[in-house]
C-alpha cells in the first residue's frame, strides 16, 4: 500500500544529479589513479588530483544526508539512499589512502600487475557510474543493471587474481632481497586491492535497491 502511495507522490530527482556528480568524482579519480600507476616524474600531480576529487565527493556526500533528511518524498528508501552514497564516498577514500601510501612511500614506479589493477579499477568505476544513472528507472533498466552487477563482480575476480599474481612475483624478487622493498609493494597492493572490493560494494548496494524497486 506504502508502495502504491509514494508511486502518485512527486519524485524528488536531485538525489539522481547528486549521484552521477559524486559517481563522475569517482570516474575521474579511478582515471587519476591510472595515470599515477604509470609512474614517473607526474605522480605527485595525479596524487593531489586524487586528493582534491575525495574531498569534491565528501561535499557532494554531505549534500546527500542533508537532502535525506529534509526531504519528504525520495526516490527509494532513506537507508539504501545512505548506504549508496556511502559505498560511492568509500570508493574514492579507498583512491586517497592509496594515495597516502604511495605519497608516504615516495613512489614512482609500480609494477605491471599494479597498473592493470589500474586498469580494473577504470573499468569498474565506469561500470557503477552507468549503473548509477539508470537507478532512475529502475524497472526499464532492470535488465542492464543485473548485467552491470555481473560486470563488476568479474572485474573484482580477475583483479583478486592480478592481487595474488603480484604479491607472489613480488615476494620472488625481493624474497633475498630487499625485505622494505616488498613490504611498499604488498601495502600498494593491498590498497588498490580494497579500491575494486569498494566497487563491489557499490553493486551490492545497487542490487540491493533492484530487488526492492522492481
């Protein structure tokens, strides 16, 4: 009957431009890390590029609460509205700490397994920004953000792989070695590693509001 009600209410759209701002922060960001990844005399640069696009996203996560809060009628429920802003806000800070590791590190070379976790992490932020927009219809879009959930799934797969590539090729290269030199390496790995696992939180979360909005 609920259900039935809030159908003949007006939708309150905003929240679907906060959504695709704060998603196009975390586009840019993955985009950012890539670049970094590639090393060179530019890291610092993408580095505080990442920085400045996190705190882009916080602003853009405030205004979301504060519209939860004020606002009467919302397009799904108010904690599946938090909790997606949330996943989306977890994904850039997961960007940032990687920044902060590799910033504290004073890194400007990175492994080839690193920069294709690059790579997945692009492809992944693509994924839940398309997705993003077409939770504004959900039911039209139904069939796409199933497919768009499977895609990311696999991307976490082959990069939980690309993980456990990089952390075995690392220990091999530096098992005799120079013992910092692979603890940097596993830290760097584990942090884009949380980076892809942040984007199937997101798909959790979208698939959560499908379920309930279809």
């Amino acid at each position: 009957m609920l259900g039935w009600f809030r159908k003949l209410l007006p939708r309150e759209d905003r929240f679907f431009d906060l959504f695709s701002r704060h998603a196009a922060t975390v586009v840019a960001g993955a985009a950012a890390l890539d670049r970094m990844l590639a090393g060179g005399s530019e890291v610092e640069q993408h580095c505080r590029e990442i920085v400045r696009l996190e705190t882009e996203a916080d602003a853009i996560t405030a205004e979301v609460m504060q519209a939860v809060r004020k606002s009467f009628v919302t397009p799904f429920d108010r904690g599946d509205i938090k909790d997606l802003i949330q996943s989306l806000d977890d994904a850039i800070d997961r960007m940032h700490k990687t920044v902060k590791t590799v910033t504290l590190f004073e890194q400007r070379e990175f492994d080839p397994l690193m920069r294709q976790m690059g790579g997945a992490i692009v492809e992944a932020a693509g994924l839940v920004a398309e997705a993003v927009r077409l939770l504004e219809r959900p039911g039209p879009n139904a069939a796409r953000l199933s497919e768009i959930i499977e895609e990311v799934l696999r991307v976490e797969g082959r990069s939980d792989e690309m993980h456990d590539q990089g952390l075995r090729e690392l220990y091999r290269r530096h098992r005799d070695g120079n013992a910092m030199a692979f603890v940097i390496g596993s830290e760097i790995y584990g942090e884009l590693e949380r980076v892809v696992d942040s984007f199937e939180d997101v798909a959790n979360e979208i698939s959560g509001i499908l379920i309930e909005n279809v």
